[in-house]
C-alpha cells in the first residue's frame, strides 16, 4: 500500500506542514515549575520531529501563573521570559524540517485547586533552592487531602456548576473582570509564541476545558453577554481569536481544538451539554472568524472514554465527527480517531475524513512512525495498545515530580539513551528464555546494543502471560505488542526457536555471556481456601481462553481484578449466573478508573451480583463459605463452579537452577513479580541495563 496522501505537504494558513501527521497534544510533565522546557522536554519532542512528524503541539501550556496550572510542570508562555527558552524549543524542532505549535490551555473547572495563587511563589524559590520542589511534591498527598476536605482556594468556571467528574472540589463563577483579564492572558501567551518563533498556536476548546467550558450549556449559565444564547457563549473564544489577531496578524497560524460533540447522550444523558450539530455550527464560526484549522475531538473529563479511548474501541469509530466537520468548512481539519496504523491514515484521508492524521499516543509509543513508513518498513511500527499507561502514569507520576510513561516504549523521557545505544554487545550471546512481552522486549534492547540473541520458547507461539489478556472481549489488539515486537526483532536478526523448552543443560550449550529469565507466572490457586482443588474449581485463564466453558450456572468468580470482570463478561455470555466476590472495599482496587468505567458500562446490562469486602474461606459441593472482612460474620452462597482470578505466582524455578550454574542470570517481567504490560517492559529495560 502507498501512502502518498499521508507524506504529502497541505498548509495550515500560511504555514506550510511537510507531511500530514499531526502530534497532538498530551501532557506528560517534562517541564519546570517556570513554565521552560527542560532538556529533557527538548529532546523527547526532538526524537519525534527526527522521527518524521510534520507538526508536533507539545502538551498544555498555560497562560497565565495565578490559576492556569494543571501540572506544577507543565509549559508556559505567561511571561517574557518563557519567550527565549522556547525559541531555544524551536530551534531543536525546526532543524529536522518539522514545525511546532504551542497549545494555549486554562482548565476551568477541571483544574486543581492546590495550583490557585501557588505558582508564583513556588517559582522563584525553587529556582534559588531546586531541593524545594522535591520537598513540594512531598507535600502533595496533604493538599489533595484538603482539596477532598474543601480546604481550598476554588477554581475558576464561566458560572456556578455541577463539580467536574474528576477536577476540583471547589469553583467560583468568574466575575466580567476575570473573563476579560482571561482573555487578555490568551492573547499575551500567543503573541509571546510568536516573537519565538512558534509556528503557530493551538487554543484548546475541548475535553471540557476552559474554552470548552463556555461554549457548553452544562457549564455556562450566566445571564452577561458571555452566556445564554450561542453567540454569546462563543463570545469568549470570540474574543480571544479577535486579540490574536489583531496582536499577532492576520497571517499568524491560528488552530482551534474543539470537541465538536460533548458526548453525555453516550453515557445515558441525552439533552445534557451540546451535541454534533452544534459542534458544526461552532466550526462554521471559527471559520468565519478567521481560525485557519480545526483540530476535531470531543467529549470532556465527565465522558473520559469518548476522547481517550481504551484498548476495546475500534480505531477510527469517530472519525464520522471529522467528516461532518470537513463537510462544513473549507478549513483543514484535524483529528485523532483513535489513529494506530499508516493504512487507517492513509485510508481516512484518501476517503475525506480529514485533512491531517492527529495522534499523541501513537507518537508517544513509537517515535519514528512516519520515518518507517518512509524507509518502506511499517511492519516495523510499535503501535499503541492504547492500554492507557501514559495518562494513568502521568497522572500519577505528576503528584510526586516524575514525567509519563508509556507501556511499550521505555524510552520516554530518555530518547538519547534509549534511541541510540552504546553498542557494546560485541556479538556476545545472550540468551532470552520466554517469549511474552518482556522476554522480547529484552531480547529487542539487547541485540540493539550488539549482542547475539537467542530465544527459547517451550510453547509453539509467541505471547505468554498476554495470550490470555488478548484473548479477553475487544481486547485482542493487546496482541499488537507482540506481533510489532516480533518484526522488529527479524530485521534486527534475533532467533527465536519455538517449541523449545529451557533446561540448564540446553541453555549451557549455548554458552551465553548472560541470561534473561522472562518465564512468566502461573495462576494462583491458594491452599488456604480448603476445596481449592475440588473439580468445580478452575481459574480465570481457562475461562478466558474457551478451554472451559461453563452454562446456565450459578459462579462465583474471585476476585475483581480486570482479569476477573473479563472473565464475569465471558462467563455472562453463556447464560450463567455470576457474583463476583472482592476482599476490598471496592471493585478492581488500584486499577485506572478509564478501564473499570469501560468494562463495567459492558457488565451493567448483565445479571452480574458484585460483593466487595468478602473472603472466600471455603469452596463446598454447590455452595461457597465467604468471611464479611469488617465483621468476620461467614456466610454461604450458592455457586456450581468457582472460577480464582487471585492473580498470577512467579514461574522462576529455572532461574534459580541457571544462578548455580551461570554466572549471570537475571530474572525480567511476570517472573520476578507480577504486574502490567507496562511493568513487563519496565523490567525487562531495567534488567538489560544492568547487564555490562
């Protein structure tokens, strides 16, 4: 397949973008509490512009200091002296023939109320002590819990609302004065982006920021001229697409981000927010006013999962919202879709969706996306899983001073390190024992550093451990993980030998400089519940993977993990009667709440019980003896079968056997502790850098 279309030029205004790809917008923390980009920053956006990207907007940037700020490290362009750190920025994106743009960006009511009033003195001290910060992000747990208590300063909203979904604990309606020094910040930030040097800027209009947050009925409610009638709730973005203009020039590229449709009717809300048709209204208006591109998303922090997808939608299911878009202005349009492969670009624009492919995760996750298709080699791109790692990561690793991270590509934030590395294998043979995800994701680092690779896998076929977790409903693209890794791994020249099970003997045969044992991990079947053992019993695996089918049975499924709200979808879906039993207060404890959102809006048609804060004691014929965990008062429930979804034991026993024998056996992945996709490659990055 060609991919003409995709690698051709198309202008933006008077700005002309090399090829189509767009790297949209996603913070990941790699900034200062300055609002400058930090080397690091540089470099991570350097790798993709060397990669091929045409046009790369970097994550949000405030605009102003006081009550701007989503992460203490994000960037900004709020005063002058952000202006020269971000030309230094462009310099480093422009020498490899990319543009940049900077995304303009208040979060409303979506922001976070530690930040009001608190940047300001935070900077100048951390910039005469940098050990502040670190005592600063100490402190966080504290502020959320005051935030949660209402011991807060209150964010800014266009009027008094419902609270956002997941944002601040208290908001205040803005007064005309604090509208209009808003916009005013707006018009400042882009007009310091230009004397940069910045290509162009990128107002954020969508999941339900600022911007998004006066165009919406659900949040504007003021009776001024900035609410009640549509005009009137344009008229903030209005008049800051005015200012820039007048500012910065008719000629100066100006993109809006605009969730065209708020989505609420997706989540049993219809009438709620606006819908498609006003979207397209909102983009004719741009137009008019002069915006030189749509950059089309949708939904808000209230409907998550309808603009940062999950593994189980299908790439491109909204690329329809693009079309309707493009089919009412003669601006370009951009969007994401859920882009994953050059053929969905490629087909989407030959077929009019769009005028530009947007992507973020795509890029996170592999760098040199176009640069392949361009060197002939798309098989040998890492595509996203959309596991979403990078927003769970980041979300949590913003709290405590670290940047994102994604799943498949540990490289993020160390692209110099990881994208070019010391060769220093010198044709040594390293041998990789397990063929699942961080077995190949070690043999891949390693034979890039210059070693000789050999894999041994005793199963048939690739995967281990994420057979299981591809083989669960709409989860099948997981497998992509493996299937990428494997065409990387044949251009790079490893041998893997399949159906080949490892022992001390044949791994000493080899005579290897190391091994990597990445033997993953075995269900749990724990011998403290008595009748573990009993025929009735079997585990999530076997479920999940058809070997055993249950019908028209009463289960008991333990365990609510992701693993065992799959296995009570599989199960539901041949008439049996499911209860799911969880010894924690709530469902899937400790898992992104985007994942237990999706799989539970699947589960709530089914005839699914769910019993939180219960141990399963025992397992008798028909029936299960389970323990209240706050009372210790046991109880019985019918149940036929017992499916154990109690997680995974390291398989490490040959491991232990190759350290008698070998001098350097490292232990990667499942098999030295159970986690993530993303902790599989972690560990496996982490095991070959300490090989030397």
């Amino acid at each position: 397949m060609g991919y003409d279309m995709l690698l051709s030029p198309m202008n933006i205004g008077t700005l002309t973008v090399k090829n189509r790809a767009v790297m949209t917008a996603a913070e990941m923390s790699l900034g200062q509490t300055n609002g400058c980009p930090t080397e690091k920053m540089m470099a991570y956006y350097e790798e993709r512009a060397k990669g091929g990207i045409g046009l790369i907007i970097p994550g949000i940037c405030r605009v102003n200091d006081m009550g701007a700020a989503s992460t203490f490290t994000q960037l900004s362009m709020a005063n002058d002296y952000n202006i020269e750190p971000m030309r230094k920025f462009v310099r480093r994106i422009h020498r490899h023939g990319a543009k940049l743009a900077i995304q303009l960006h208040h979060p409303g009511r979506q922001g976070y109320a530690s930040s009001i009033n608190t940047l300001p003195v935070v900077i100048p001290v951390v910039e005469r002590f940098p050990k502040v910060l670190e005592a600063l992000f100490r402190c966080t747990p504290l502020l959320l819990g005051l935030e949660e208590k209402k011991i807060c300063f209150s964010v800014q909203s266009p009027s008094k609302c419902e609270l956002s979904a997941h944002g601040a604990t208290r908001i205040h309606a803005m007064s005309r004065r604090e509208v209009k020094k808003l916009i005013a910040d707006f018009v400042a930030a882009a007009e310091r982006c230009k004397k940069a040097g910045v290509d162009a800027v990128e107002l954020h209009g969508g999941h339900g920021y600022m911007i998004q947050q006066f165009l919406s009925p659900n949040t504007n409610r003021r009776t001024d001229e900035y609410g009640g009638s549509f005009e009137n709730r344009l008229r903030f973005l209005r008049e800051i697409v005015e200012g820039i203009r007048e500012r910065c020039g008719r000629d100066y590229p100006l993109i809006v981000r605009l969730t065209v449709d708020e989505m609420y009717d997706k989540i049993g809300m219809p009438g709620k927010g606006y819908g498609l048709e006003e979207g397209k209204r909102i983009a004719k208006r741009l137009e008019e006013l002069g915006v030189d591109a749509i950059n089309v998303t949708s939904a808000c922090y209230d409907v998550y999962n309808r603009w940062l997808e999950p593994t189980s939608y299908e790439p491109g299911w909204r690329a329809y919202l693009a079309k309707e878009i493009r089919n009412v202005v003669s601006i370009p349009v951009i969007a994401a879709n859920f882009m994953r492969s050059p053929e969905q670009a490629e087909r989407q624009l030959e077929e009019g969706y769009q005028d530009f492919i947007g992507s973020a995760r795509s890029f996170i996750c592999e760098p040199h996306w176009i640069k392949k298709i361009e060197e002939g080699h798309p098989e040998q791109i890492r595509r996203c899983v959309g596991c979403l790692h990078c927003i769970s990561s980041f979300m949590t690793n913003a709290k405590v001073g670290r940047s994102g991270e994604c799943a498949l590509n540990p490289g993020v934030g160390t692209e110099p390190a990881y994208e070019e590395p010391v060769r220093d294998g010198a044709g040594r043979r390293i041998v990789v024992v397990g063929a699942g995800i961080a077995g190949l994701a070690a043999a891949e680092t390693m034979a890039r550093r210059g070693f000789a690779v050999t894999v041994l896998e005793k199963e048939d076929a690739p995967g281990g451990q994420l057979n299981t977790a591809a083989a669960c409903n709409l989860k099948s693209k997981l497998f992509w993980a493996i299937e990428d890794r494997l065409a990387v791994l044949t251009a790079l020249g490893v041998e893997i030998r399949y159906g080949e099970e490892a022992t001390v003997e044949t791994v000493k045969a080899l005579a290897p400089y190391a091994v990597i044992a990445a033997t993953g991990a075995t269900p749990i079947r724990p011998s403290s519940i008595e009748g573990v053992d009993l025929p009735q019993v079997c585990t999530a695996p076997e479920i999940i993977h058809r070997s055993k089918v249950l019908r028209d049975q009463r289960v008991l499924v333990a365990g609510s993990g992701m693993t065992g709200l799959e296995t009570a979808e599989i199960l539901n879906e041949t008439g049996n009667q499911v209860t799911v039993l969880e010894m924690a207060d709530e469902i899937a404890p400790g898992t992104w709440f985007q994942l237990v959102d999706d799989e539970m809006e699947r589960l709530h048609p089914c005839d699914i019980s769910f019993l939180p804060g219960h141990k399963l004691l025992r397992i008798l014929p028909g029936e299960v003896e389970v323990e209240e965990v706050k009372t210790g008062a046991h109880k019985r429930i019918r149940a036929d079968s017992v499916v154990l979804s109690l997680g995974v034991k390291p398989e490490n026993r040959l491991a232990k056997e190759l350290s008698q024998a070998l001098p350097r056996v490292y232990i990667a992945g499942d098999a030295s502790a159970s986690g993530t996709i993303a902790d599989a490659v972690r560990s496996a990055s982490a095991c070959c850098r300490s090989i030397v």
